[in-house]
C-alpha cells in the first residue's frame, strides 16, 4: 500500500548513497509500485538547502503531484 514515491538524491551523497537508494527503488518497483528518484549530479547530502536546489526540487515536486492529479492548472 505505498503510495507513488518520489526521492531526490545527490549523486555524491555519502551518508546514504545513490546506489543504495536504486536498490530501494528497484525492490518497490518489483511490487509494482512507483519509485521516481531524481538524482542531481555532483550533489551531497541535503544539497536542496541551497536555493538554486530547492526551487529545482519544487518545480519537480509540482510536476510530480500534478501527473498524480494532486494539482491542477
């Protein structure tokens, strides 16, 4: 009973690691379920903080909600 998940994750992120995080989306995705990691390249842990990432990781979050028909033009 997940629901659509989206995760992004900085390629660099040493604490959790993008590979760990593929893994995780490829066993949600073998129940059928949807996983979307967006990875940012060159990017650590919490690099959303920075402005520049934070309005990229918006703009991802409505389009995100918006396929799901959470948000409506």
């Amino acid at each position: 009973n997940l629901p659509p998940t989206i995760i992004f994750h900085g390629s660099l992120d040493e604490m959790e690691p993008i590979k760990k995080i593929r893994k995780y989306q490829g066993m949600v995705e073998t129940f059928g379920l949807s996983c979307n990691v967006v990875e940012y390249p060159g990017q650590g842990h919490s690099f959303f903080n920075s402005q520049e990432f934070f309005i990229k990781t918006s703009k991802e979050v409505d389009k995100f909600l918006s396929s799901l028909g959470y948000i409506v033009n």
